[in-house]
C-alpha cells in the first residue's frame, strides 16, 4: 500500500521532473517529442484541476444551504451567478460575439461578471487613502527614505503633479519625469535585483526539493 | 486642547477619508480637467519604436491576459498597440491564459478592426484561451499547431491567410504581452531568453517597477506601465483615449493621497513634541 | 442584442458595482448578494471557458476520433477530485505529482537563466561599453552594481553582520527602501486607475439611454441605509467603523 | 539601351538554369570559394550550417563590393526544385554573427556562415535526408554561382552552448546535497535576525493584557516556501504563547494549511508542556475566497483588538486591509511575507516588517529545521556567487573596455549569457 500511496507518486515527480529538467540540455527529437506529449498532458490534467475549486465552493455552499446556516440565503446566489453564466454560454454556443452583436454570453460577461470583478479590485483605491492617512508612519530615516520615493513617483505620474514639480523644483533643470526614470532604472533596479535573485534561488531549491522527494508537504497527511 | 482635538481628528471614520476620495475622482470625470499627460518614459517609446520598425505584413503576437478586474490600466493599453500593429500593417495573432480576458478580446477587436477595416482570419487571428501557459508557450516553440488547431470560433487556423507561413516562434517579430500577472515573466523566461524573440509587455503600473532589471539587460524589449504607460502611448500613435482621460482625472486623487500622508504625519509630529 | 437588453445590463452592471461599494459604508445584505454572485459567476466564466476551449476540443473531440492516448492525462486530472474524499484523497497524488514534477523541471533551467545568469550578465554588460559612456552613465551603472550587492548582502545569512560588513548592509536597505517607495507609488496609481474604470461605467451608466440607472440605484441604496439606521440602529448605536 | 540587354540576358539565365555554371563563369565577379554544408551543431536536427569564404575584407559590412548580395537555395532533389532559402548583403552573417559562446563556437574569420531552418521548406523529412545546397552571388547585372554541395543534417543530443547553465546547476545540486547533509548532522550557522526579538516583546505584552495574539499566514498553499516558513515561525510563536500561558488566534485561507497548521500547534503546545491548554479551535478556517477571508479577519481584529499581530507567509491585496486595521486597533504588529509589492504597505503600517527572505530565514533561525537550514545555506551560496562574480567581472569587464581586449570583455559577458 505503501508502494501505490507513496512511492510511485514520489517516482513520478522525479521521473517527469528529471526529464523536463534533462529536455532544456538535449535538443534530440526524442526530447522536443517528450516535452510535445508532456505539454498536451499537462494543458489537459490543469484544465481539471480548476474543478477543485469549483467543487469545494460548490460543496461549502450547498452545506450552508443544507443546514439552514447563518446567511444561508446568499449562498443561493453563488448558484445563480453559476448557472447564469454557464446557461448563457450554453445557449450561445460559447461564443461572445456575432455578426449580429453581443450574444447572450458577451452579454452576461459585459454586464454581469466585468461590473463585478473590477469592483472588487476597484474597493481597494479607497483602502489605499485611508491607509495613507492613518497608517502611513514615516517613523525612521528608512520609512522616509521610501516615502520620498512615493511621493515623487505619486506627484510625477500626473500631469497636475508635473506642473507644480516644475513650479517649485523648476530650477533644478531636472524634470520629474527624469527623476521618475532614474529611481526606476538605477536604484529601484539595484533593490529589486538583490531581491529577485535571493527568492528565485529560493524557487530553484524549493523545486530540487521537490523533484528529489524532500519537500513532499504539498501531498497532504497519509 | 489644541493636542486633543489633533488626536480625534487623526482618528477620524475612515468613511469620511472614503467620501473624500469617491469625490475628488468622480468630479473630474463629470467635469475633466483639460490637463493632458506631457511626458513619455522611455520604456513606453521602446515598444513603440519595436512595433514602428517592423515592415508591413510582419506577424506580431498579442498575449492578452487582463481581466475586468485590471482592466481600466491595461484595455486601453491594449487597444492602442492594437490600432499601431493595424495602422501599420501588421498581422496580429492573439493569444490568451486568462479566462476573463475572452470577452475583453472579442469587444476590442471588434472595435478596433472596424476603424481599420481589418477581417478575421485575414489580417488577425483570436486563438482560443488556454489554461496551461508552461505548456502552450513551450509547444509553440517548435509548431504551434499541435496545440492550436481552431480559433476561438472553431475554424481551422492552417487554411487562415492571417497565419501563412507562421508555424513557431522563429516566424513572429515580436511578442507582446499585456497582463497584471506574471505572465509576463513567464514570456521572459521561457520564450524571450529561450528562444530569443523579442518580447515587449504592457502591465499595471503595480508590476511596473519589478521589470526595472529584465528592461535594463534588454530581456525586455520595452515596457508600457499602467494607465500613465496607456496615456503615453496613446499621444505616441496620436489617438488619445481612455488612458489619456483617465490620467486625466487622477490627478486630483494623486494629490489628495499626498495631502493625507503629509497631513497625518504633521499632526503627528505636532502631538509629539508640543 | 436589442435596446432593452443595453437598458437592463446598465441598470445590472451599475446596480452590482453600487452594492459592492456599499461595504465602504457598512455591511449589508445587497453587498452580500453581490458578493456570493461575484464567486458564482467567476466560477461559471472559468467552466465554461474550459469547456469550449479545452474540453471539448482537446478531449472530447480527440476521443472520438480515436486517439485514445489523451485518456492518460484525463484521468490523472480527475484524480485531483479524489481530494475531497478522505479516504483516497492519496489517488491524488497521482495528478499533483505528475504538474509538480514538470513544473519544478521546467523552472529551474529557466530560473538559472533569466533570475541568474542574465541578471549577473545585465549588471555588468554596461561596463563593456565603457568607452562611449557618459559620466552620469558610468555612475548609474556602478550605482546599479554597487547597490544590488548590497541589497544581496543585506540577505547574507551566513556572517554576522558587525561593524563595516553592518554598513554594508545596512546601505542595502535604502535601496530596498527606494524599490517600495517606487512600488508603493505605482500601486496607488493602479489603485485609482481602477476605480476610475467603475466610476466611468458608472457616469455611463447614469446617462439618459440607460434611463439614470445610477442615479435611481444610488438614491435607492442612501434611502435604505436611512430606513435601516431609523428601524434597526437606533437600539444599538450602531454605526462605528 | 542594347548594351542594357546584353546584361540583362545572363542574369536571366542564371535564374532560370540555375545550376549551369557555365554562365557564371562569364561574370567579372570573384568566385565563390570554400563553399561548404554541414550539420549545424546543438539543435534538434533541423538546420543546415552553410559557410564559405567573403570576399576579402568583406566582413567590415558593406565596406567591399557593395551591393553585392548573396542569394542561398536548397532542395532536396541533386538537380533542379532550388528553393531561395535566404538573400542578404555581403558582409552580413558572418561566421562571428552566429550567436553562440566562445567553447561551443570557434569563429572563422572573414568567412559567411548561414544557417538554413530546413523545417521552413520541407515538412516531416527523416534524418539522414540528404539535402542540396548552392549559393548565388550577384552584383547588378552580374551573378557567379557556386559549386552544390550536400549535406544531412543530425538530431543532437546536447546543448554545449547552454553548458554554463548546466555547470552552474550541478554545482548547486552538489551544495544543495552539501548542506541537506550537513544540516541534518550538525546544524549550520544563521545570523541573528533583528526583529525576531520583538516576537518575544509582543508576547510579553499580550499576556500582561490579557488579550489575544492574532497570527495570520497568508493566502498561500503549502507549495510556495513562504507558507511553509510561516508554519515553522508559528511553531515558535505558539510555543512561547503556550509558555506565557496567553492566547493564540490562527484564521485560514487554505484548508491543508490548516491541516498542517494544527499539528504544529498541537506539537508545540506539547512540548511547551501545555497540552491541556491546546484547543482545537485556535485555528480555524475562514473563508477560500480572499476578499472575504480579509474581510472576515478584519472584522475579528476590530472587534477583539488583539495586543499583537502577526502576519506571516504569502500575501497579495489583503495586506493593505489587514495592515491598517491593525494598525488603527493598536496592536503590536509584525509581518514578512517574499511577495515584494505588498511589503511597501507592511512596512509602513508594521512596527517591523521581515522582508523577503528574512522571512525563510526566520523560520530556519527558530525552527533549525535542516530542511529551511539547507535551502538558506544554498541562496546564500547562490548570492556569494552573485556578488563575487558581479564584483570581478566588473572590474575585469571595465578594465577590458578601457584597454580595448575586445575578446576578453566577450569571454565574460558569454559566460554569463544563456543561448
């Protein structure tokens, strides 16, 4: 049990893992046949994987509803948007757009699911504003060092914020949006390739891990 | 006294914060200001350059991968290289991993093509979204029709006049990648510099500072960032739009957001040494 | 798609961002409604795009022409599923391991390349070209190389940092602190670049063609939240962010 | 106007009969010479390697014979069905052109050298197909072929110009098993990390309050090595706080997090030995979707005003919302996550922030756990190598530029290149 519960997973990860690592050195047919194969598998095996999520929303709520629990109610909704969609996909054929214009489809994305997800995202510009009134401490030489970055960057980004750059630091000779550029291509560089370099190393390890069978965490509990 | 009332105001409901800013946005678009973006970084004019340098019938690939939710930035970024691959020519092919970003697709396309009286399967090609971008973007090195065979619609690409002579990486000019992911880094890293095909990209303005090292050692062949980036490049093909109106009416919310920084930490200081 | 379709997607699409809004003021069952809808129908966008785009084409429609050689990957897929089953949830297995082995093989060369080699390449690429350089050139290129190795250093676990190796360091930090002043800049930017988005679609929305949809909806939720705070919130003194 | 037809004539024929040299041996041109086919090493058995000799001092672009052009053929039959593979100025593709580094490519000088895609113009050939090549050199009106030469093309099996990539990675396998190893036996030395002190200060204080400490790891799984070295840092946290006797509130995005998340409290409590303490529900499962797992957090720290926060592990948008409501309840609050463009938000609004790879650091630090303790010791290699490479090359590099060794400056920078 051991065998078909541990091991053969574990021999998969390293059998595919090795050859897609070995397949970047060998430019053989035999290898570009070899990662062919694996990129349809692999297209095929992550479009299901999708399903766990869909599966795991779908059993929460339909849970809720089953129990009558607090706010049960709304749950209804996550349904409705649900099938909404997928009906109308069905109806459409899975197409958004005809010659005769929007299907119900694109409809139902142009309406429904565009207004809903860019709000979502939208809501944080107002976190944003009051986090930089209550909780933007410019509390040691470091937060100020970071916060006169931001403030160039958040003044020059605008054309208002050009115009009183110029009025007041006019006579630098330098415009904003040459400072913007500077702090983008040489420090914020410096600071963020010494970053990149660290955690993608960090990714690297993290995926010889992987493929020797050290960090198996991802597999869950037996 | 004074110290006390500095104390309450510092704590003020945020919801106050809240209404302060719904108005100095909504205002400006109800009433734009009339104050046009000047500047144009240099990132943005390197994919500009890229694209104008091409010669007429070259086949330049789209990856758009933005979804409603980052829209605003990256749909008019979009649509402007869009309009300068069809004004100059270009066969456009457009590739998609984001889900959400179909429906975008379909409505800039058919938008866009209108203007330019550009046709389907002639002058440009939507490819259907896949989910497996490691997968795809390695298939497409050495043919890309085994894993794109139809377009979004269902027809066959082979017979398509769009995709003549273009079977992988080694026939396409340039690659563009609009997104608010990393899957721009995956063109990078796994198309750019594995195959050298230059690669340009289009991302929020949040993304923008992480591609300082991949634009200055050239892996990146140019780089337009956040509706600052789609305004720029809309006074660069000189069709403004809505990045241009956008920046347009950020203006005043930038200015607010460093007036509360400032203004909080005053009172701040104030409280601490009086 | 007729007019009265465009009327009543205006009114839905201004009716569903207003009610998300409506959470800045204070939680309520319209936001609610829009929130479990938002889960639902991102759900249902992501099926059925995988249906048409990869399900049928890539399974389906292979299957039954015969070529039975995609049934191998379907069926590692679908063991995913078996997560939800204690019981065999280790079947699996099978299927994480199979993405996780090409995903790790995949990454590491690319991550050499493109992390590594190229960055260590880009850092020291501009000297090459010493000779026709600027000053100011010369100085940003060594300022790029000085300052990623000390933000490297910064991340050295492996010497104490003391005395001059604790200068070194510490100069690391300003140039991180300068990277995230950038970011911090670029993400406000963004921020409002996307509620400039819905608050055009909503200025949009409030126009005559679509019959003041905005209008209507954002009077209809101030009218609620005036009722509620009359009926429910008078008892418990309720609203405090 | 005859003397126009006169020259047009051989051109035509030249075209047209391509093969016969007869013709070409009439023009004033020099002719082609070392004219040769071959296999192009390192690809997988697609392209031909053509080459042959430019003119002389032809490789300084058009600087000799200008407006020459060299048109190339290829076919797969000996005679006849030439197909123009490629057109291009002398002076271009030049064998110093081919783009790979110095140990895989010895670089001829003054001599052309073309690849040629056979994929482009005949589909599904087997290896070992013998194919045909000739090339044309016209000027104006005059045109010189050369001799055809044949080649097959081979699929090879390695990429020696990708050797410096393979080098570099088995290098760091070797150190990888190195310190595994290592880590295991002995334990390795990590430096001491500022800001862990204050995990022991907000503990302190939240027992003298008698309040709850929130730790909240993030929306990451159990793949990406944040997570993971949030897990081993709430091991430590959790240990102390069963120690102080104060409480612990653990909210949960992904359920195996959560799995795994409670064993490491439970281990903890029992080695605090404080089993009786330990509670099922100090971690508990929120919410999988992430605007309402911040939203739910931030409801639970506004109404508990916990004495500390502790954010931990991979964090995307919510850090902004999660932050600042700490911030304004209170709390002491501690963060470090490696997601770079979230950490302007915890930096500011965290009395401290571990940043990046601090955060694995931490982990290890606390834990000594070999497995972080091992991946640590090969990044901190990897940037030693970064560093020291960065620093010499540099200098190497600028002396090379300023003393014009134009060879040695293209040495490194090929070292440091991928193909």
């Amino acid at each position: 049990m051991k065998l078909i519960k541990k091991q053969i997973p574990l021999a998969i990860v390293f059998i595919t893992g090795v050859f897609t690592l070995v397949s970047y050195y060998v430019p053989n047919k035999t290898s570009i046949d070899y990662i062919e194969t694996m990129n349809k598998w692999q297209n095929i095996v992550v479009a299901f994987a999708f399903l766990l999520g869909l599966v795991s929303l779908f059993f929460s709520h339909y849970h809720k509803i089953a129990r009558k629990a607090d706010g049960w109610g709304y749950s209804i909704f996550v349904f409705v948007g649900f099938l909404t969609i997928v009906i109308s996909a069905y109806v459409s054929g899975g197409r958004q757009m005809t010659d005769a214009g929007l299907t119900p489809l694109g409809w139902s994305f142009k309406y429904i699911y565009n207004a809903l997800s860019g709000t979502m995202f939208a809501v944080l510009a107002f976190y944003i504003v009051s986090t930089a009134y209550r909780s933007f401490r410019i509390k040691s030489l470091q937060a100020f060092v970071l916060f006169v970055a931001a403030f160039i960057l958040i003044l020059g980004k605008v054309p208002l914020g050009q115009i009183i750059w110029d009025l007041a630091l006019g006579w630098t000779g330098a415009g904003v949006d040459q400072v913007i550029e500077w702090i983008m291509q040489v420090p914020a560089v410096a600071g963020k390739r010494g970053i990149m370099i660290g955690i993608s190393i960090g990714a690297i390890v993290t995926s010889l891990k992987i493929i020797f069978g050290i960090e198996k965490q991802y597999m869950g509990k037996d | 006294m004074l110290k006390e009332q500095l104390q309450k105001f510092s704590r003020i409901d945020r919801r106050w914060i809240f209404l302060l800013l719904a108005i100095t946005l909504l205002v400006p678009i109800i009433k734009p200001i009339g104050l046009p973006n000047k500047t144009i970084a240099e990132a943005t004019s390197r994919v500009y350059g890229n694209i104008e340098k091409l010669p007429a019938g070259s086949f330049v690939l789209f990856s758009l991968d933005y979804d409603p939710s980052t829209r605003p930035e990256l749909h008019p970024m979009a649509t402007a290289l869009v309009r300068h691959a069809f004004s100059r020519n270009l066969r456009v092919g457009v590739v998609t991993y984001i889900a959400g970003s179909t429906g975008l697709i379909e409505e800039l396309f058919a938008r866009v093509s209108k203007e330019y009286n550009k046709s389907d399967g002639k002058d440009y090609v939507i490819l259907p979204y896949m989910p497996n971008i490691l997968a795809v973007m390695t298939q497409m090195s050495s043919d890309l029709y085994g894993i794109y065979t139809k377009d979004r619609n269902g027809i066959d690409v082979r017979g398509m006049p769009v995709m003549k002579g273009v079977k992988n990486y080694k026939d396409m000019s340039l690659i563009v990648c609009v997104t608010g992911t990393a899957i721009l880094d995956y063109w990078v890293a796994f198309v750019g510099d594995k195959y050298s095909v230059p690669v340009a990209g289009g991302v929020t303005a949040i993304s923008q500072p992480g591609y300082g090292p991949y634009l200055q050692t050239n892996q990146l062949k140019g780089l337009i960032g956040g509706m600052k980036g789609a305004a720029e490049y809309e006074s660069l093909i000189k069709q403004p739009g809505k990045g241009t109106s956008g920046i347009d009416a950020l203006n005043l919310a930038h200015l607010l957001v460093l007036a509360l920084i400032l203004t909080s930490n005053i009172i701040l200081l104030i409280i601490k040494y009086l | 798609m007729s007019e009265t379709w465009i009327i009543i997607g205006g009114w839905l699409a201004a009716g569903l961002t207003i009610f998300l809004f409506s959470f800045l003021y204070k939680d309520n069952p319209f936001f609610k409604i829009a929130e479990h809808l938002y889960l639902g129908a991102g759900m249902g966008w992501l099926f059925q795009v995988s249906v048409t785009n990869v399900w049928i084409p890539k399974i389906w429609e292979p299957v039954s022409k015969g070529e039975l050689l995609v049934i191998i990957p379907s069926i590692m897929g679908l063991s995913l599923l078996t997560q939800f089953i204690p019981k065999i949830s280790w079947i699996s297995r099978y299927g994480f391991t199979f993405m996780m082995g090409y995903g790790s093989g995949l990454a590491i060369p690319a991550g050499l390349s493109t992390d590594f080699m190229s960055q260590i390449e880009g850092t020291i690429k501009p000297f090459s070209l010493l000779a026709s350089m600027s000053p100011f050139a010369i100085f940003n290129s060594a300022l790029i190389a000085f300052g990623a190795i000390c933000v490297l250093f910064y991340f050295f676990f492996s010497v104490e940092h003391k005395g001059h190796l604790k200068k070194v360091s510490n100069v690391g930090i300003y140039f991180l602190m300068i990277y995230f002043g950038a970011a911090f800049g670029n993400t406000v930017m963004a921020r409002f670049s996307l509620l400039y988005g819905r608050f055009d679609d909503l200025y949009t929305f409030s126009g005559a063609k679509y019959l003041y949809a905005t209008q209507f909806i954002l009077t209809g939720m101030v009218i609620y939240f005036l009722v509620y705070a009359l009926f429910a919130g008078r008892s418990k003194n309720a609203i405090k962010a | 106007m005859p003397n126009n037809t006169f020259r047009f004539i051989p051109f035509l024929f030249a075209s047209v009969l391509a093969a016969s040299p007869v013709f070409a041996a009439k023009s004033t041109l020099p002719p082609i010479t070392g004219f040769t086919a071959g296999d192009m090493p390192y690809d997988s058995g697609s392209i031909a390697l053509l080459a042959w000799d430019a003119d002389a001092g032809g490789d300084t672009a058009a600087a000799v014979s200008p407006g020459t052009l060299y048109r190339v053929f290829v076919s797969s039959l000996e005679t006849g069905g030439w197909i123009k593979a490629a057109e291009f100025p002398a002076g271009e593709k030049m064998s110093k052109n081919i783009e790979l580094p110095f140990w895989a490519w010895k670089v001829q000088g003054n001599t052309h050298a073309l690849k040629v895609e056979l994929n482009n113009y005949f589909s599904g050939f087997k290896d070992g197909t013998v194919f045909y090549f000739k090339i044309a050199k016209v000027k104006g009106a005059a045109a010189i072929e050369s001799e055809v030469v044949s080649s097959v093309t081979v699929s090879n099996w390695f990429r020696l110009d990708r050797l410096n990539n393979l080098i570099l990675l088995i290098i760091l396998i070797i150190v990888f098993f190195w310190a595994v190893f290592h880590a295991r036996r002995k334990g390795l030395f990590i430096r001491r990390i500022a800001g862990l002190d204050a995990i022991d200060e907000a503990i302190g204080r939240a027992t003298e309050m008698g309040k709850p400490i929130f730790y909240v790891p993030g929306i990451g799984s159990m793949s990406s090595i944040s997570t993971i070295a949030s897990a081993f840092i709430l091991g430590e946290v959790s240990k102390k706080v069963a120690q102080y006797d104060s409480q612990i509130k653990v909210p949960h995005y992904d359920p195996i997090v959560m799995t795994v998340c409670k064993e490491v409290v439970k281990q903890s409590y029992m080695e605090a030995g404080r089993p009786d303490s330990y509670r099922e529900d100090i971690n508990q499962f929120v919410s999988a979707d992430q605007f309402s797992y911040a939203a739910s957090v931030d409801g639970m720290i506004s109404r508990e005003k916990p004495a500390a926060c502790f954010y931990m592990g991979y964090f995307m948008a919510e850090s902004l919302l999660l932050a600042e409501v700490g911030a304004t309840s209170g709390a002491i609050q501690i963060a470090g996550t490696d997601v770079e463009h979230q950490l302007p938000f915890f930096f500011t609004a965290c009395d401290y922030t571990l940043i990046g790879e601090e955060l694995y650091a931490a982990g290890a630090y606390l834990s000594k756990e070999p497995m972080l303790l091992s991946a640590l010791k090969v990044q901190d290699f990897g940037k030693l190598v970064v560093m020291v490479s960065v620093f010499f090359s540099m200098i190497l590099v600028a002396l090379g530029a300023r003393f014009g060794w134009e060879g040695f400056v293209r040495g490194i920078l090929h070292l440091f290149r991928n193909y």
